[in-house]
C-alpha cells in the first residue's frame, strides 16, 4: 500500500489525538460502525472520486485513495450484486487504510456513512476475520438506502424503512420502550432500529456470516421480502380510501373498519350535512377503545393518528344533532 498518512490534516491529527487518549475500556465499547454527522461534506482533506460502474446499469463515484483501479471496481462489484435501484447512482464511497478509517469514523470502527453527504467509509482491504467487506458494505449500503427512503411520520435513518418497520413492529417497540431510534451510542447501539435495518440488509445478502446481535428479532423471509419490497418499490406516500353511509337521527352511529396494512400517520376527514353536528371518531377494530376523536361545531370533522401495530380501525360518524348522510376519506400509510 502507498503512504497511510495521504488523507492527514493538522485537524485530523488533533481528532486523532483525542482518539487515542480515549479509556481502553471506552474504546472497546465502541460500536461496528458509525454515522457521521456531515463531517465529510466539510471534509479537511483531499478527495478524488472517479466513476466506477456497478455492473447492473448504474455507477459510484469513489475515491480509491492508496489502492488500485481493481480493487477499487470489486468494491463497485460487490456493489452492484446488493439488492439496490437507482440510489445507487447517489452513492460515494471512500476507500481507506486502517488508519485512515480511525481518523474519520473513530477508534475499533469497522466502516462509517455519512447521512448528509451520502457517502460511506470502507476499508480499501480485505478483512481476515468476519465480517468481510462486502458484508461491511452491505451494512453501509442499508443507511444509504434509508437516506433515499421514506418513512413518514419517522426519519427511515432512524427507524429503518417503511415495510420493514411494520413487519418488525418497530413502532410498538419504542413505545414500549425496547428500541432506541437515533441513538448511537455503545450503549444503545444494538437497541437502535436504523442500524438494525441495516444489519438486516447485510443478512440478506450474507445471513451466515455473522452473528446476530441486535436486540430484535433476527430476520426470517417475512423481513427480507419487506426489504426487498422497500428496495424495489419505494413506499411514496398515503393512499386514499372512503367509507359513508347514513344516520338516521340524532344521537345515532354508524361506521366501518378500515385495514391499516403500514405504520404510519392517519389522516380522517369527515364530510356531513351542512347544517347538522355530527362527531368523527377512530376506535380500535373491535371497538372497545376510542382512539381519537373529533367533536367540533358543525359536521365536518377531522383527525390525525399515527397507527402503531394496529392492522385495522374502525371509523364512525356520530350525530349529535341531525341526520343525513355521511362519508369518510381516509389517507392511510
């Protein structure tokens, strides 16, 4: 290898320093790999990216630092035969010494992405131990797909993509208080959904290579079809459903059950007759628990919920003075 010292800055010396001054006890603690904070967008050193193809009809930009044009295209390879769409092309990557890798993402640090720059750190070397590289870069590439994925109302960085997070009841976990969203440090690590998603990205393409550690459930078909399915077909938004039907007189009810197939923020508009005062109500699918509602003048009602688990509701329509027809829209993950 050429020079380890190509990348050094007076600042990154100085980062260093501090590294190295850390507790061995700390250091040892320190997490497989880490998200940086924009640091690489406002890098102080040089980079040089080039373009190499992936194989599969899109390209990385990658600074090859020390090695060669080939190992830096079997990067891209091992790239390339990842489950991945076009976000692909959104990707840089950094090859590093061992180094350099702990003057950017940090002491007994593995590999590193960084959100804000879409750009991860791997090591430009072979691993001789598990994980290998490429498990490593699969890891890596996880987090840049959850940067060019959705996961309304939640950060997918945080929580992990759309589908995944609903077939692991991601959403019941942190209101149960298991799961740790955006939290990275050694402490909350393997408690931390973003990076869970990512391990599980890894396992897809890799699942006897390592060991599982996060504290979720390891993943089985049911969680690599989600990843597959928020790989392959981006969730993009709520889709609009209707439900009406009529009340006839005041104090009356009436509703149905809406399936809730995805975590997410629910959206109800209640449209009634113009001078009656009917109530919008979201209750549980068996209707023993009301889990909003809406009650203002009028019979035009609307209401926000974030479905957590529940893979049905029940929407109602309540008079409190009047009688006619009625119609519920409701925009739903």
């Amino acid at each position: 290898m050429a020079s380890t010292g190509r990348r050094t800055s007076l600042a990154a010396l100085g980062v260093l320093g501090a590294l190295l001054a850390l507790p061995a006890a700390a250091a040892a603690e320190a997490p497989r790999d880490v998200l940086l904070d924009g640091s690489l967008q406002h890098r102080g050193f040089g980079a040089s990216f080039e373009q190499y193809p992936d194989g599969d009809g899109h390209s990385v930009r990658m600074d090859r630092g020390s090695y060669s044009v080939a190992e830096a295209q079997t990067v891209a390879g091992e790239l390339g035969a990842l489950v991945h769409g076009s976000e692909m092309n959104r990707l840089s990557v950094q090859l590093v010494t061992d180094l350099e890798m702990t003057l950017i993402c940090g002491p007994e640090v593995l590999a590193c992405y960084d959100p804000g720059a879409e750009e991860m750190v791997i090591a430009g070397h072979e691993s001789t131990t598990p994980p290998s590289r490429a498990f490593l870069v699969a890891h890596e590439y996880g987090h840049h797909l959850e940067v060019n994925r959705r996961n309304d109302p939640w950060q997918a960085i945080d929580w992990g993509t759309k589908r995944w997070g609903t077939e692991e009841r991601v959403c019941p976990g942190v209101q149960a208080g298991q799961y740790q969203p955006g939290a990275y440090g050694p402490e909350s690590y393997y408690d931390n959904p973003g990076e869970a998603f990512a391990e599980a990205y890894a396992f897809l393409h890799f699942p006897n290579e390592v060991r599982w550690d996060w504290n979720f459930p390891e993943p089985d078909q049911g969680s690599f079809d989600a990843i597959t399915a928020d790989v392959e077909t981006p969730w993009d938004g709520t889709e609009r459903v209707s439900r009406d039907g009529k009340l006839k007189k005041s104090g009356d009810r009436d509703g149905a059950k809406v399936g809730t197939p995805l975590d997410g923020r629910l959206h109800l508009t209640l449209d009634g007759p113009k001078n009656d005062d009917f109530d919008l109500k979201l209750l549980d699918r068996d209707r023993d628990h009301t889990l909003a509602r809406a009650k203002g003048a009028g019979a035009d009602e609307s209401l926000t919920y974030d479905v957590c688990g529940e893979r049905k509701v029940y929407v109602e329509a309540v008079s409190r003075e009047g009688k006619g027809r009625w119609e519920i829209e409701v925009d739903r993950p």
